[in-house]
C-alpha cells in the first residue's frame, strides 16, 4: 500500500476532495460566525480565528486549483511527495483552528448552555466528514481529528466539577479516538480494494489486442498504450484531452460525437482510418456505460482484408 503508484492514486482523491470540503468547512465557518454574532459572544479571539481561518481557506483555493490541473501520472516523485507534505500542512492547520474554536468556549467560561452541546456536534460533523473526505489517507485522517478530539476532551475536563466526571470524559474521548480510527482503516482498506480492482481492470484493457478508449461529454478518461502507439509516441495525448485534439481521423471524432447524442447503446463498422504507421482498416465498436461514458475499440483488420482482396484477385 505504500508503492509510488498508490501514493499518486491517494494523492489524485484527496486533491479531488480538497475543492468540495473548503467549500464545506466555508460556509460552516461562516455560520458559526453568525452564531457567535447572534449570542453576542465575539470576542478578539473569535476575531482572530476567523482571520486565521480566511488566510487559511484562500491557501486551499489556491492549492486545489493549482494542482487539480496536474496531470498525476508525470508529476516526479520529489514535486509528489513536497504536495502531499504541504497538503498535510493545509490539513493539520484546519484541524488546528476548529480545535482552537471548540475550546475556546470552555477557556473563556462563555455561554456554556449553548455552546457545551454546539460544540458537540460541530466536533462529531467535522470528524464524520473527514472520514469521506481524508479517510483514505491515515496520516492526513490523524493530523486534522487529533486536535479537535483533544480539544474537545480538554473543554469536556475543565466543565466538570468532580473527578469522576472528568475521568468519564476523558475515557470516553480515548474510545471514540480508537473507534473513528477503526473506521478510517475501514475506509483505507475499501479504497485501497477499489484501487486494486482498477489495477486488475487496466491490465486486462491492456492485454486487449487493440486500442481502447473511454471517453465522456467529449473528452477522454482513459486510452491503453495500443492506441496511444497508433497516433503515436510524439502525440501527448492524456486524460482530460478534448476528443479530437489530437486526432486526424475528425470523420471518426464526429461519428463518436453524433454517437454521443443519439439513443443507440452501441453501434458497429469497418473504416479506414489513419495511423503512425499509414492507413489502414480497423472494425470500430462503440459501447455506452453507466454515467454517460462511452467505450471505443478498434481492432486491425487491415491484414485480413488485405489476404481477403489478395485471394480474391487470385480466384479471378
């Protein structure tokens, strides 16, 4: 689970979710903002960790949209390992300043009717989602839920007058921490599953004995090195290229596109189209999946039909 080739796949999801969960963890922010205007709790440190948490938001817009363009298959592997290590910068900090708003409650002796239950549930959402958003990455799962737990505990212990009630909330703080670490290990087993399952489904379109693409509203998801070698090697086609970028065939792009927008589920044909190496024939199937996506294979026929012609001329 530690090769180069798994740490780019969970490098490629966390970045995926990166986008969605500042947009989350925004607009969160920004209620309780509201929250602490409307029970006339805002103090400076409130001011300041919402300052922190702008300066902190900007740097992850920027991030994702920085990186979420990469194409990850040639990033290096120092340029891999310096993102994910600032991407767990970005993480920890935002953990960090949610634990810094969960305690802060508890060290000021605020409105403790309100916000000892508030705090619960901003403390119990934030963990739930880190588990779809970060599950996947121990590390980056630990780093952010580390100090909202701890923090969390800490507020739990100084609201308790009598020992025994701390001693229950600090008990109950170390089973939750090995309960939600459970599920995080959960989660990385089933993506590291799919990932595998992915492996074993790219080396049979591999092994398939012509090119192979999949394509959806036009642009590509996947291409095997058959037919990467049939537009060949100097053509930098990768996922994400427009259909007919790089293509020359543009009758085909069009035949796909109209393909695209008609009701059929799949359609079937010999055409010649040209190559690296030359025109030559090839039997076309196109086959429509789950979610608008679009299976092309072109098989090479033009050996066969060239014995085919060849025969025929000899019988005439």
């Amino acid at each position: 689970m530690n090769s180069i080739k798994y740490q780019r796949y969970i490098h490629r999801y966390l970045i995926d979710r990166l986008g969605p969960s500042t947009w989350t963890n925004a607009v969160l922010a920004i209620l309780i903002i509201a929250t602490t205007l409307v029970t006339s709790i805002l103090t400076p440190y409130h001011i300041a960790i919402y300052v922190l948490f702008l300066i902190l938001f900007i740097a992850r817009f920027r991030f994702y949209k920085r990186v979420s363009k990469q194409n990850y298959e040639s990033i290096s592997d120092s340029d891999l390992k310096r993102e994910s290590l600032y991407f767990t910068f970005l993480i920890g900090l935002t953990g960090l300043f949610w634990s810094i708003l969960i305690g802060i409650p508890a060290f000021l002796n605020t409105d403790t009717n309100f916000w000892d239950q508030f705090v619960y549930f901003l403390a119990t959402g934030l963990i739930a989602s880190s588990l779809f958003n970060i599950g996947i990455s121990k590390r980056n799962f630990l780093v952010f839920c580390s100090p909202i737990l701890i923090s969390l505990c800490a507020s739990s212990f100084m609201n308790q007058s009598t020992l025994s009630g701390q001693t229950i909330f600090i008990l109950a703080g170390v089973i939750f921490f090995f309960f939600i670490n459970a599920l995080q290990r959960k989660t990385e087993l089933f993506y590291f599953e799919i990932y595998n399952r992915q492996e074993d489904m790219i080396q049979i379109l591999e092994g398939f004995p012509g090119a192979i693409s999949l394509i959806k509203n036009g642009r590509y998801l996947y291409m095997n090195k058959k037919l990467i070698n049939l537009m060949g090697e100097g053509v930098p086609l990768k996922k994400d290229d427009t259909l007919g970028r790089h293509n020359i065939n543009q009758s085909l792009v069009q035949r796909i596109t109209e393909f695209e927008a008609s009701p059929a589920m799949q359609e079937e044909f010999e055409t010649d189209l040209q190559t690296a190496k030359g025109r030559k024939t090839f039997w076309v199937i196109f086959k429509k999946l789950q979610e608008k996506k679009v299976m092309i294979l072109s098989l090479d026929i033009d050996e066969k039909r060239n014995n085919e012609r060849k025969l025929a001329e000899q019988k005439i």
